[in-house]
C-alpha cells in the first residue's frame, strides 16, 4: 500500500513512534527505502502508547532525543524531515520539550520542528521558543473544533495537517452522511471529504459547486495552506 500511494503522487508520510509501538516507522523504510527525492517523511515524539486506548504524553528531554535516534535508525534516515511534538507533556516545562527539538535540530537530526494537539496560546509560546514549522490537530467536515488554529497558522504561514481527515471512515462510509451528495457529484464519499479539506472554500461553504473532484495525483490547495497530494 504504501508503495502504491507513492506511485499515485503521494509525497508526505505523517507517522509516529508510537504507532505500533515500533510498527510503522520499520514498516516504512522496508517498503520505500531508499526513499524518492521528492518525499518527505514526518513522524512525532512525545507520546506512548501502553494499550489499546492508554496514551501517555512523556515530554522529558532525554527521552525526545532516544525516540529521535530511534526514529532515524527505523527510518534510515540522517535528518527527520519533520519532527513532531505528539503531545505537550503538562508536567515538563514547554521551554524543555521543544528546546531539546530545538537542540537536536541545530544538531542537523531533524529538519523542521512541528507540533500536534495544541492550542493557539501553546502554539504561541512554542514559537517562542523556536520556529514552528507545522500544526497537527484533530479537523474535518464532521469536526471543526480546530478552525481557530487553522486560521492563526495560515496568517502566520505555519503549516496545518489535520489528523482524522474522514473522521475515522464516518465520513466515507457508505449511507453516511455524505453519501448522497457523493453520488451526485459522481465521487465517493471520502473524495468528497478530502476535497473540502484541499479546496480554497470559504469559512462554512458546503455549496457542491465549489467542490471538485480529488483524485489521486491531483493537486489541491485549502485556503492558502501547502499543497497536499494525495
């Protein structure tokens, strides 16, 4: 699959240490290494996972960099291309979470700092710490608790990457909520919930007319964010 998506344009993988644990990151460099020049790999720190549902944020210093050394051997990889903060760690100090980020970056391990599940207020107090290349936080058609952000991040040319982009398949799945519309604009429902996230609609817009077709290989762009291929 994740050859596949390759071959389709897809040039931006977003994974995570915990994801697995120690599952995804191997998974990846078995299928794409040695990657394409035009790929970049993300991936996050910061956060364990001890269960199904037992998510730990774990923010101490040492423990970022052992998961970003980690995550460059799984990777085989020199230099993270984005490096994430999965979670903020309410018992470390922010200024010692991202400042380790920091220190590994000017260290050339990691390229591009990016933060996820925060708020306007983190996000600014990140920021000035070291610059914040990216926001990752929870947002789709379903889900829009995130727009503040999304706003605050697009006027101060931080990149946002919403996580859940089909609300965990309920956005796709058939009979949902967008399948009738789906079927009347001849796509699928989680095309049709992509595009909105890749258009330049405007705040609320949900008219069908502003919606075109996301297919793979095509190029998208919401509101003056990056383009993502997909």
């Amino acid at each position: 699959m994740l050859r596949r998506a390759v071959d389709l344009g897809v040039n931006f993988l977003d994974t995570a240490d915990a994801y697995g644990p120690v599952v995804a990151e191997p998974l990846i460099k078995k299928a794409l290494h040695p990657y394409p020049a035009d790929l970049v790999i993300a991936t996050k720190v910061g956060h364990t996972r001890q269960g199904p549902g037992l998510w730990t944020p774990v923010g101490r210093p040492e423990y970022l960099r052992q998961q970003t050394e980690m995550a460059l051997r799984l990777l085989g990889l020199e230099q993270i291309p984005l490096m994430q903060l999965h979670r903020i760690d309410p018992q470390v100090p922010l200024a010692d979470q991202v400042g380790e980020l920091a220190k590994l970056q000017e260290e050339g391990k990691i390229r591009f700092i990016g933060l996820s599940e925060v708020t306007v207020g983190q996000l600014r107090a990140a920021a000035e710490i070291a610059p914040i290349a990216t926001v990752q936080n929870l947002y789709n058609l379903a889900d829009r608790s995130a727009e503040e952000l999304l706003d605050y991040s697009a006027a101060n040319g931080i990149g946002f990457i919403p996580w859940f982009p089909l609300a965990t398949g309920e956005l796709a799945k058939p009979g949902g909520p967008l399948a009738a519309l789906a079927a009347k604009r001849g796509a699928t429902p989680s095309q049709l919930a992509l595009a909105w996230l890749l258009q330049p609609l405007p705040r609320h817009a949900a008219d069908p007319r502003h919606v075109k077709r996301f297919s793979p290989g095509g190029q998208c762009r919401r509101r003056g964010h990056r383009a993502v291929r997909g």
